[in-house]
C-alpha cells in the first residue's frame, strides 16, 4: 500500500442525504485493504453487539447480503432509480429526465461516463428505458466493484457463516441490526427456518416458550425498547439455520 492511498478517502459524503458512498481513489489496490478492514468493522460490530452510526444509504446493505453467500431471492432484485436516487439524486434525476427529452441533442445534455455511452445517440422512450436501467445495473455492480468487493469480503470473513443472515434478513433488517433503526421482524419465519438439534419430545415446551418471548417483545417500548432491538439481532448469532441443545 502507498502512503498515497492511506491518505486518500475512502468514502464520498452526499450532503442532501448525509449518508456515504463509495469513493473512487486513484489507488484502488492500495485502497483495497481499506475497504476490507470497513467490512470487518461492520461484521465485527454484530457479533460484538455494538450499534454504529447509522452512515450509508440501503443500497450499501444490499451489497453486503449480495454477497454474504447464497443470498435470498428479495436481495436478488433488480436495482431501481429508487435505489440510485437514495445514492445519488442528481445522477438519478438526470436519467428521469433522459428518458423524456425530446430534443435533438440528448448526448449533450446527458453525457454519461460508462461503456455504451455511444448507444444513446437515436433511441426512442422505449429504449431510452432500458438503457437507463442497464445504466443503474452498471452503476451498481460495475463501476465501484474495485470498491464493493473487498468490502463485502471484509465483511464475509466474520459474519459468512450465518446462514439466517444470508437467507432471512433484509436490507433494512440488516440496517436495524448494525444500527438499531426500527424495522420489524417476521419471527415466524425466523421459526420456520430454525431445525431443532438435540432437542427431544419432551422439550417442546421449552421451545414454544423461547419464540413466545422473542414474538412478544415487538410490543414492548419505551424503556424496554431494547427488546426489540435484541430480538432482530438474534439473527446474526444463530450461525446455522439448527437450534443446538446445550447439555
């Protein structure tokens, strides 16, 4: 690593939204680690049951359960102008206007910096839209992926082995978990997913007692409000979808 790249930013702030992004340093290799130690933090502070400053925008979520593993279906959507317009809203609204321009010099107006920039040049509203989410495709999985990829490693190397974080939580789950903002949780699912091992006939009462304690805590507030916030960031330390009996 050069010191250039220890000095340079790892993270572009968005004023409006007061949320980061990825930042394009020139050094991307050298910034690499430092992308993959920010995954870690983040990982670590779930196991380590410590809340952050809520400080990237849901998109950022979305790419960490993207590539935790087998992510679920929900995570493997495709991205929106919502999406973009929660990342960067000039470059979002740009597009929203690209699309129903009527004038002749459209390369003009919206020059765009990505490989079919050329192909805009004669489209019709119909094909303006689907260049305009190709471009949202590109925009998530291409442009920043020197960025996106050992952060999200940085990530996986703690938290990997969960798979109810893989498959049951969403982006805004996760965003809850990291940093306590309220989104509820579906128990049942959670219930659903959960095989019990070692647990015999007999223990079934045991079992029906724990979930009526997690299911009942979404009604608690005020000073019982950390509750809820345990009850979703149970997911986490259930590393596998088994609950094990202790003996």
């Amino acid at each position: 690593m050069t010191p250039n790249a220890l000095e340079a930013p790892l993270w572009e702030y968005t004023p409006e939204l007061r949320t980061y992004w990825f930042a394009e340093p020139e050094d991307l290799e050298g910034a690499a680690s430092g992308y993959r130690a920010c995954g870690a933090v983040l990982g670590h502070a779930i196991l380590q049951d410590c809340f952050l400053t809520p400080a990237f925008p849901k998109a950022v979520y979305t790419l960490l359960l993207r590539n935790l593993g087998e992510a679920s279906n929900s995570q493997l959507r495709p991205w929106t102008g919502q999406d973009l317009a929660r990342v960067s809203p000039s470059i979002a609204s740009g597009l929203e206007a690209l699309v129903e321009y009527d004038k002749d010099d459209l390369c003009e107006m919206f020059p765009l910096d990505w490989p079919r920039a050329g192909e805009l040049e004669g489209l019709n509203k119909d094909g303006r839209v689907a260049y305009v989410q190709a471009y949202i495709e590109w925009y998530f999985t291409h442009r920043f992926s020197a960025q996106i990829k050992p952060f999200t490693e940085g990530f996986s190397a703690v938290v990997g082995h969960s798979k109810l974080l893989q498959l049951l939580v969403s982006a805004e789950q996760l965003e809850q978990i990291l940093c306590g903002v309220e989104q509820p949780l579906e128990v049942g699912e959670v219930r659903l997913a959960a095989r019990p091992n070692g647990w015999g006939e007999d223990d079934g009462t045991y079992l029906d007692d724990f979930w009526s304690v997690v299911e009942v805590s979404k009604y608690f507030n005020g000073p019982l409000y950390w509750w809820n916030l345990r009850r979703v960031r149970l997911i986490p330390s259930i590393t596998t979808p088994n609950l094990i009996r202790n003996p």
